[in-house]
C-alpha cells in the first residue's frame, strides 16, 4: 500500500505550487505580467517546470482523472504564457509602422511588378476593345457602377461628372462605402490567391480593364486629361493598394504552384503569414484613398490640384516603401 | 454500451495531439471539436451584432437630445463599423495574451501555432482575413441575391456551394482547419479551466465495512475506474444508483446501505490495485484488456 501512498505523499506536497502558479497564471491573464511582483515573475519558471515534472508523475503514476487533466491544462497554460508573445501592444504598433509595414512591402516587390503589368495589361486590353467595339464597355462596367457614364451620355454631362460631387450631406457615407468596398476586394485578391493565384489575375485584369473602359469612354469625348485628374487623386493610392493585395494573393499562389523544397501545405502557410501584414497595410491604404475619393475629389475641383495631390501621395508611398533605411539591428 | 464507450474513447485519442515542451514533456492537446467551434463563433457574431445596435441606439439618442437628424452616422456605423468590428475583433483579441476571442473563451478554446512556436502576429491576421472568403463574401452575396429579388437560380446554388464548401471544410480533415488555418498555420485547441477539487482516495479508508475478493477487483480496468471517478464526482443520485446495480450485479453483491459509500470503497480498493500494476508496469486499459 505505500505506493498509493507515496503518490498521495506527492499531491500533498505539490498541490500548493500548483495553486499558486495557477493563480499567477489568472493574475497574468486578467491583467498584466507587470502586476506581477518580482519574486512572483522570478518564481513562475521554476513553477512551470515543477508543474511539468509533477505531470509526468502523476501519468505515470496516478489513475486520478481530475488530478492528470488538471496538470495538463495547468501546463499548457503556463507554457503558451511563457513561451508565448513578449511585446505590449504599443511596442508592437510603433514596430508595425517603422519596420514589419514598409519590410512586408518590400518582401513583395517581385510580386508587386507582376501585378502591375497585369493591371496595365489588363487596362491596355480593356482600352483597345472598347476603343474599336464601344458594345464591350458595358461587359466591363456595371450598370450602377456607370450610373449614366455610358457612350450615350453627352460631353457635357460626363464632364459635369467629373467635378460635381455626391452633394455634401453624403461625403461621409460615399467615402465610407468606398472604403469598404474596395477594401473587400483587396482581400479577396489575398484570400482568392491559395486557388493557384488564378482568382487574383483574373480580379486584377478586370479591374485593370474598367479602367481602360473608362478611359476609352472619356478619350472618345477628348476628357482624358480631365479623367486622369478625377482618377489619380485617389487612384494612385487606391490602385497602388490593389496591386500590393494582388502581389500578396500572386506570392501565396505562386508558393502553391511551386513550393520548393517545403511541403505544399507548409509553402503556402508560410507566404500566408508573411503576407498577411502586408494586408494590413493595403487596408490602412485603402482607408487614406476613401478619403482622398470620397472628401478629397469632391471638394477639390481643380485639375492641377488633384495631380498634384495624387503625385504626392504616390512619391510619399513610395518612400515610405522603398527607401533604403538603417537596419535597427545592424 | 462497450463499443459506445470504446467509440468514445477512440474519439478522443483522435483529437489528441502532441506538443513536446522543450523540457521534453509532451503536453498532449485536444483539438477543439468542430461544435465547440461553431459555438464560439456565434457567441461571437452574437457580440459584434450587440456592440453594432448598441452604437447605433447611443447616436440615435445622441440626435435626439441634440435634435440634430440625419441618418449618415447610422449608415457609417453599419458599413465601417462592421468591416472593423469583423476584422479587428477577431484580430486584436487573439494578438492577445489569452489568444482567443470571447467566444472562445467562454467555448473553453485557443489559437496556437500548429508547430508548437510562438503565435506570431501575422499568422493571426491571415487567419483571420480568410474569413471574409470564409463567412461574409457568400453571405453577402447571398444577401444580396436576396435583395434584387431572385436573380437566377443557377448564380445562388453557386453561392450556397460555395458557402458549404468553406462552412464544412474543417469536418472533412483529421485537424478540424478551417481555410484560414491551413493558410496561417494554426490550429485550435481545448483549454477548459479545470478545477483541482479533493482526492476521492481518503486517508480514513471507507473500505473499512467492504473486504474484495481479486476476483472482484478484476473485473474492470483503468477506463472504467476514471468512468467510476466522474460519476463519484458529478454524484448525481440516478446514475450513483444504477452503476452500483450494474457492479453489484457483476461482482454478485447483495444490498448495500449506501450506494455512495459502496462506490468509494470499491472505487478505492480497484484504484489501489491498479496504480499498483501500473508501478508494476502493467497499465490495463479497460475491463478487456487482460
């Protein structure tokens, strides 16, 4: 019988570390490490690997369900604590916009390249077969996107398009619905990438050729100086984000197809991450260009203006990007 | 009644994983089951709706007081305050020490990484962007077919296949994945607070009144003893009542005065020989394992 005893002698000897590294546990879960005391934050490694120890004692020794389960649980928790993240929010907002934003950028570059030649490919194409076929405009923008904005509109009225706005009350509405929508679709050019990247191209093509719809409608009437204005305000910004979201879903895609030396699964998981900051900063974009659309293009009237807006922001990106920096760690 | 058991048990194997420490102890994770997924995830699309009318009720008082009209707030609030609210919820919640959003909270779950590391930032937001492929896109969609009146069969029999087929995705793989988390490299797990209550084997022994043949104490194994010990514990008076008719019949012992006490004393003595043969190095799994 002293065997029984023996581990009894264990549960009674133990149970008070545990009960207390599970109350710093609770401690650290509800509030923060910091209100933790020094000899309290000294003690909770030293817990830990007691507890462990306890648990491996206990499996191999005790048939008390409640008692394993409880070590199990007890240990895992103070494992995804200790060996978990160690930065506080703050630090790690201040890290995203001086490093991990720009770096993710970067990271995508090939990508980004690609992208942009389909985009430009796709807006040359959507250009030319509307140019010679006008019937192809309205295959590439739908009706309540045109609003009237079709080859049955005069000079005149698609010219007032370009300088009137939504009417006042709605900015915010219009600069809202703008966001998310375009928001949306940058994910999806992320999200649709693990489908070998097909989704993304084809998303980027059909972007790529409403804009080249818009610009043989608007060429047609000799707008196009006019277009360009009412488009780059916001558009260096807006499509400069789709593209980086293109670039994303291309890398992720393009990791399915050839995943190298990883597993498929593993390739895809592992672009999945990397890209995955750079998705917030596409929707951080996104949100700048709803602005610049929304209050930006309505409110600012003049053509020259509105380039220059949009060459600045584009110039301020790139920057932001591609300047060379110092590496903080050498 | 075995083969339920012995079903239920292999369940449970099957959603067991490893994670060796780097102190080399494996800590054996359950996955969470698809239900329990489910279940947080409508806790929490429960709490992003109440947050969302809570929002709108406050501003539409604010104009009230204010005797200012207009319905541009409300509008914002709907379509900003949702694309953020779905997003960053999720998102801010699992950056988190806890690495679960109140819904998996209350569900008992967490986020990890799947190779055992740190829960990196960027695997949480990818895993959590998918989701607007996952969930919102076809629901949208389906909303919005909704909307316009029946446009074409054909376009929502698409939308629905599309929904079922991320919707169900995690029943068809052995790790319960979602999309997003074959993706992000994650995968979630069980952790249900368990209490430490009190050790059934007293030091003043029950068994006093009860003396157990071998042959008694043969009967079960390992399995039906810790099956023993939650009945011990939820001491729920039917089922105390019909396991010790169902073991008074097996061990062929008549009326007893207590069932409760009966249970602890029988439950004492097989634990006491069981433990024995596991310091023996003999585990006997169940009452077939002989």
């Amino acid at each position: 019988m002293s065997d029984t005893q023996s581990f009894r002698g264990l549960r009674a000897e133990r149970e008070a570390e545990w009960r207390r590294l599970d109350d710093l546990l609770s401690t650290c879960e509800k509030r923060s490490p910091r209100s933790l005391s020094d000899e309290d934050l000294l003690a909770l490694p030293v817990l830990y690997r007691g507890a462990l120890s306890s648990l491996s004692v206990a499996r191999e020794t005790s048939l008390d369900l409640e008692l394993v389960t409880y070590l199990e649980t007890l240990c895992a928790r103070a494992y995804f604590f200790l060996y978990g993240v160690r930065t506080t929010p703050a630090a790690r907002l201040r890290q995203f916009f001086t490093r991990d934003w720009p770096a993710a950028m970067r990271g995508l570059a090939r990508e980004t390249l690609i992208a942009l030649a389909i985009l430009v490919i796709g807006t040359i194409g959507g250009y030319f077969l509307v140019t010679s076929q006008p019937e192809f405009y309205n295959a590439f923008v739908p009706e309540e996107l045109a609003s009237g904005r079709d080859f049955n509109a005069s000079r005149e009225a698609l010219a007032e398009g370009l300088y009137s706005g939504a009417g006042g009350d709605g900015l915010a509405v219009f600069a809202t619905v703008l966001f998310t929508h375009n928001s949306r679709v940058a994910i999806f050019c992320f999200a649709l990438g693990f489908a070998f990247g097909a989704p993304t191209v084809l998303l980027l093509l059909y972007h790529g050729g409403m804009l080249g719809a818009f610009l043989a409608l608007y060429g047609s009437h000799g707008l196009t100086f006019e277009l360009g204005g009412w488009l780059i305000i916001h558009g260096s910004t807006e499509l400069f984000a789709i593209v980086l979201a293109g670039a994303a879903g291309l890398r992720i895609g393009w990791s399915v197809v050839f995943p190298g030396a990883l597993p498929r699964l593993a390739a895809a998981s592992r672009s999945g991450r990397e890209t995955a900051t750079a998705m917030v900063g596409v929707v951080l974009m996104l949100l700048v260009a709803g602005l610049l659309e929304g209050l930006g293009r309505q409110l600012i009237r003049d053509d020259l203006v509105r380039y220059a807006i949009g060459m600045t922001m584009l110039i301020l990106w790139c920057a932001y990007y591609y300047l060379p920096r110092r590496n903080p760690h050498g | 009644m075995a083969e339920q058991a012995i079903l239920h048990r292999a369940q449970s194997v099957r959603m067991r994983r490893r994670l060796v420490t780097p102190e080399g102890v494996d800590l054996g994770l359950t996955l969470a089951s698809a239900g329990q997924r489910a279940t947080a995830f409508l806790l929490d699309a429960l709490i992003m709706f109440a947050t969302l009318i809570a929002m709108t009720l406050i501003v539409a008082f604010g104009f009230m007081a204010t005797g200012l009209a207009g319905a541009e707030p409300l509008a914002i609030i709907w379509l900003l305050g949702y694309f953020l609210l779905r997003n960053f919820y999720f998102i801010i919640l699992e950056m988190g020490p806890r690495a679960a959003t109140f819904g998996k909270r209350a569900s008992g779950l967490r986020v990890v990484a799947r190779d055992g590391g740190r829960l990196t930032a960027d695997a949480v937001i990818a895993r959590n962007l998918m989701r607007e492929i996952e969930v919102y896109l076809p629901l949208s969609f389906l909303g919005m077919e909704a909307a316009e009146g029946g446009a074409g069969a054909a376009m929502t029999l698409l939308g629905l296949g599309w929904a079922c087929l991320f919707l169900f995705f995690p029943l068809f793989n052995k790790d319960r994945l979602r999309v997003g988390d074959l993706l992000a490299g994650t995968w979630v797990i069980n952790t249900p607070r368990q209490r430490l209550t009190y050790d059934l084997m007293r030091a003043d022994a029950h068994s006093a009144g009860y003396a157990f043949t071998d042959e008694q104490l043969d009967a079960y194994g390992i399995f039906e003893l810790q099956t023993l010990e939650q009945v011990l514990r939820g001491g729920n008076q039917d089922s105390l009542d019909a396991v010790a008719t169902t073991i008074r019949g097996k061990l062929g012992i008549g009326e007893v005065e207590s069932h409760e006490a009966f249970l602890t004393a029988y439950y004492e003595a097989l634990r006491r020989r069981l433990e024995r043969k596991l310091l023996f190095g003999r585990r006997r799994l169940d009452k077939f394992d002989r």
